[in-house]
C-alpha cells in the first residue's frame, strides 16, 4: 500500500474516531500499540481499543473531538499525525478535558503500519485531574 494511501486513510480515520470505526486494512494482524495507559499487540485488542474509545466517549462527554492538525512521512518508514483530543464532560460542573498529543506508526517493507505510539503533552494523572475542574458551557 502506498504511504499516501495509508497518510489519507489515517487523516480521515482519525478526524472521526470518537464517531465512528477506523479503517484496520492498513495495520498489520500484529499491531503493537503504545499510548502512555496501555500497551497491547495484535489486531483484536486494537479494534478493542477504538471500541472503547467510543463507548467511553459517549458514555462521559457530552462534546468530544480529536483534532487532527497534520499527517505525515517524517522518515521511510514512519508517519507522524499531530492531534489534540478536547471535549466537555458529561458532570454538572462540565469539566473541560484537554490534551495534545502526537503518534508514530511505522511501516513494515509492505506499507503495512505494524507499531502505533502514542504520546500525550502531559502525564494521565494531569488529564484525570481536568475532570474536577469547573468548565464553560461549551467551547
């Protein structure tokens, strides 16, 4: 598969993933996955992955949106998408949640993507913290 393939997959994938499912015909069946709360291999718990992304988006937000700002090649065999995840959660004082963060998939010699890093701009307990704070409206 061809990197632009895989780069146009990703950007429309990743702009609606708290909505709907991702593609997963440009990921190898064993997939690595790192962000800084999980770390798992295989297909399987990758499609778990984005299932629970979505439930619990539903499920504590009354907004949520995953920003992607850019994707692309960065080296032979790695993309780079740069994102930022916002939304409004689902309490009365509408806790804001805010995080940027950016991930690294690299690809094996038949442009499958085989390993997802995630990296977040501050510690999980710095997000969790977010749910306390009182928020606006909306943004």
């Amino acid at each position: 598969m061809q990197v632009e393939q895989i780069i146009k997959t990703l950007k429309q994938d990743l702009a609606t993933l708290f909505e709907k499912d991702i593609s997963y015909d440009i990921y190898t069946q064993d997939i690595y996955f790192r962000d800084p709360v999980n770390k798992f291999k295989y297909k399987f718990n990758y499609r778990i992955i984005f299932w629970t992304l979505r439930f619990h988006a539903r499920l504590f937000f009354t907004q949520i949106y995953f920003d992607v700002h850019e994707v692309y090649q960065s080296a032979e065999d790695i993309i780079l998408a740069k994102w930022t995840v916002r939304g409004v959660l689902r309490v009365p004082w509408k806790a804001k949640v805010f995080f940027n963060g950016y991930s690294t998939y690299k690809l094996n010699l038949n442009g499958l993507i085989y390993e997802h890093i995630d990296t977040w701009d501050r510690k999980p307990g710095e997000i969790l913290r977010q749910f306390w704070q009182k928020g606006e409206d909306s943004y």
